[in-house]
C-alpha cells in the first residue's frame, strides 16, 4: 500500500505538468506552509507578531532585529506519516555591529526517500522482474536570505521590518526538477506589552520553472501504462498575507502569559476554511505560551479550521467545525533552549500525530580577560 500510494503520488505530480504555459497553482510550494521551530508550532503557527529569534527568518523577518548581542543558531526535525516523509530547518541569524540590523540564512528540506520505481517492474514478456525495481527520492528545498531593521525606537516602542529572498529546489528523482525565486517582507510593532505583526509572502508572485528528463525506455514505460509525458512548465504561487496581534498579560514575577493571533489571508479564490470567498479566503491561528521565569514554557494552539462529515454521519451528510490541535513546551538553559511539539495533522479526531524537536543556540563569545601590568 505504501508504494502504490508513493507512485501514484509521483505520476500525480508529474502528469499535472504537460502544458507549457504559466499557471496558477493552489497549492504550489506548500511545504514552506508547514511552520518553523517548536515553539511556533506548539504555539499551531501563529507567530508573526511575537516571534523574536532565528525562526524569525521563517514566520516574519523584522521578528530578527531582537537578535542585537550574538549570532543564534537554530535547528528542528520532524518526520512525518510514520517516518514517510521528513522535515528538517536550519538557520543562522547574526547582528550587525551597531546593533540595529541582522541578517540571517535560513534552510528548509522536506523529503520523501526510497521511493520504488516500479516503471521497469514488468518485462516485455508480461513477467513481473522485482530485481528491475529502483529507488529515489522526492525533496523540496528553500533557501531563506533575509535581512531586517528597526525603523524606530522610542521608550519601549520598537518599528522594524525585514526581507526574504528565497530560492526554491525541488527534485523528483532524475526525473523533474524546478528552480524558484520569491521575496517576503514583514512588519513588527512592538510595545511594552502589545505586539503587531504583519508578513506579506509570495509578494513578487513566486514562480517553479519545472523541466523533466526521461530516457526513451522510460517515456515508452510511461506511454504503455496511459500516462503523458510531461513538458516544460511554470508553476506560480499567489501573494499570501498574515495579520498577528498578540499580548503579554502581567502575572507576577515569576509567571508570564502570551497569547497571539493571526489571520492568514489567501488570494487564489475559495478554500474550505472559516472565511472562504472569491478572491480572499481567512484562515484564523491562535496560540498561548505560559512561561515560568522565563525559563520553562508550556504552550498550545488551534489551527487549520475546515468543514467536513462528522464522523459517521454518511445518511444526512452534516457538516460540523474541525481543527488541529498543537501542544508544546521547551526549557531554556543559559545559552542553550531545547523545544518540543505534539501536533496533528489532520483533525483533532484523527490520530495523525508527530513529534517535533527544536534546538537553539545563543554564539556568545567568550570575554577576554585582560592582564594587569606591574611596576
């Protein structure tokens, strides 16, 4: 069953480009929707107003001007579908001398590997030949360059904003590849307590030029099983924008609450979710983050609202609310925090569920003692 699906998936993806002219595609490069880091994700994604480290890079590039002291390093894997698929970032973020501009490089890799060709399963004389089966692997690859900049600083009022250029690699095997280019900016306000964010992706419209490779055996295996060839094609990804607002509530000294929401605004017509219309459709995400000491946190979030049967409900068809649930937490330790994140990934009835790990670490540079001269 699962090599059938993963070559059905393939032959999906490979017959869904045989025009040559540029088009539109829903969810074109969705892989770079899937979030950032455990804490954003324990948080179910919403980010773009409070995010203030490495992952900033990801959910909104101003969120990195709070990077001012030390170059931060983040990491964060996942696998997903029972080890099916695997999603590993990376990022360096890094202040510039005066304090008031970072710059960051930020990778993203979402991978399925050993992947059955089965294209040569069947001899000419009908015979099945489980020997001529071979392996490969589909990836989609993102590299995040990013800059930002505060704009103004009064009191405790901050004004920064940032940019991604992002270049887009995507593989199917020896098959199909595309090369991408895309820019994001985003926007922070930041006061004592309130936070506003705002992150526009896709701005210039981002593009995949796909181009394919198939040796004569293999265009003649793909003709005999009844599916095109495909050619060389264009995939384009329309602007997407999110709007966060978040407050951190005064619990004492020890405690502290953080409660963000966003709205994720789309522009390509109608999607099964809370707003949907033609030609913008709103996604909300809402998370909390509890912290003590502002050492350990516990977290949580709802995200991804759709409408679908309830379950076993197949004679009246009635369509009720469902979501996914996160939940997360994370400790911080001098200049070492180490998160996680249990998340769904389809419904908070379904059992489809990861777990998520994230690493971050602060580069401080050690202070040079100076020596003391005597007469």
């Amino acid at each position: 069953m699962k090599n059938a699906l993963l070559r059905i998936c393939l032959i999906c993806l490979l017959s869904n480009q045989t025009t040559s002219y540029a088009q539109f595609r829903k969810y074109s490069n969705e892989f770079l929707n899937i979030g950032a880091g455990a804490r954003g994700l324990g948080m179910g994604g919403a980010q773009v107003a409070s995010v203030a480290d490495g992952n900033a890079g990801y959910w909104n590039p101003a969120g990195l001007v709070n990077i001012r002291e030390s170059p931060v390093v983040n990491f964060m894997h996942a696998e997903y579908f029972s080890g099916i698929g695997k999603y590993d970032y990376g990022s360096i973020a890094i202040p510039l001398s005066d304090q008031k501009r970072t710059i960051a490089l930020s990778l993203l890799r979402f991978g399925v590997d050993d992947i059955p060709n089965t294209l040569y399963l069947v001899e000419p004389d009908g015979s099945i030949n489980y020997n001529n089966i071979r392996s490969f692997s589909s990836a989609d690859y993102a590299f995040l360059f990013s800059y930002a900049q505060s704009l103004k600083q009064r009191g405790t009022k901050l004004i920064s904003f940032g940019l991604n250029a992002k270049v887009i690699y995507r593989n199917v095997g020896t098959f199909a590849k595309a090369w991408g280019f895309g820019i994001d900016g985003g926007i922070q306000i930041h006061d004592k307590r309130w936070k506003l964010g705002i992150t526009a992706r896709d701005i210039t419209t981002t593009f995949n030029a796909w181009s394919f490779t198939f040796t004569d055996e293999e265009k003649e295996a793909l003709y005999l099983t009844n599916n095109e060839i495909p050619v060389k094609s264009t995939e384009l990804t329309a602007p997407r924008l999110i709007l966060g607002g978040a407050y951190d509530f005064a619990l004492g000294e020890k405690f502290s609450l953080l409660a963000e929401a966003n709205l994720d605004l789309t522009f390509d017509g109608k999607r099964n979710v809370v707003i949907s219309a033609d030609p913008v459709s709103v996604d909300p995400r809402i998370g909390i983050e509890l912290g003590y000491k502002k050492l350990i946190f516990v977290r949580s979030g709802i995200y991804n609202f759709q409408k679908a049967l309830a379950d076993g409900d197949t004679l009246n068809k009635k369509k009720v609310w469902i979501y996914q649930p996160s939940i997360g937490a994370g400790f911080k330790l001098k200049h070492l925090s180490i998160d996680y994140a249990f998340t769904n990934l389809a419904n908070q009835s379904n059992p489809l569920y990861t777990h998520i790990f994230s690493l971050r670490v602060d580069l401080v540079k050690k202070a040079k003692s100076k020596s003391v001269k005597t007469n």
